[in-house]
C-alpha cells in the first residue's frame, strides 16, 4: 500500500514479497505524479514488476495487481495474474465488480 494525499493512493495484492521489494504500489503513484494516467501507471508499474528470485532460474515477469485512485476521483483497476477480484462503487451508484479487469 501507498498513499500521497497530494497525488493518490495504491494498494498492491499478489506475490506480497516482490510487491513489497519492488515497491509497486509507490511507484504506481510516482508514475501518475510524472503525468500518466491511473491505467498507464497500473499498466506500466505491473510491466516493471521482475522477480527471478523466487522460484530460481525463472523470472516470474509480475505476479500481481493493483488498485489505484487519485485525489479527483479517477481510478484505475488491473493485474497480471489470471484473476483478480475486485470492485469499485461512486457516491450514489451501482457497484460494479469483475473477476478480471483486461
């Protein structure tokens, strides 16, 4: 998880480990701080996420998913793995939830 009040907020579920070594969920945010978008930066922020470490001999090319907002509002939802719950509902709305966001 990261938040920057100024920026936005990014929660990480996956393989905890390499999320917390890459430092996903922050660098979800850097990247929309640098100008793109909340889908740009889940889309690249995951792309980034390399582990060879582990299982040996085998990088993993990102195992995960990530949930972001920022301070207006827009948000974004996407993952790497074969599924990920997950959901999202505005004030007054209908909540929408999928097993997949690609």
């Amino acid at each position: 998880f990261w938040a920057d009040d100024r920026h936005g907020a990014a929660a990480a579920t996956g393989i905890g480990e390499v999320l917390m070594r890459q430092g996903t969920a922050q660098r979800c945010i850097e990247l929309i701080t640098s100008g793109l978008t909340p889908a740009e930066a889940v889309r690249l922020a995951l792309a980034e996420l390399h582990d060879g470490d582990a299982l040996p001999g085998h990088d993993l090319g990102g195992l995960g998913g990530l949930v972001v907002v920022t301070p207006e509002g827009d948000f974004a939802i996407g993952h790497d793995t074969a599924a990920m719950s997950a959901g999202w509902i505005r004030p007054g709305g209908t909540p929408t939830v999928s097993l997949r966001w690609r």
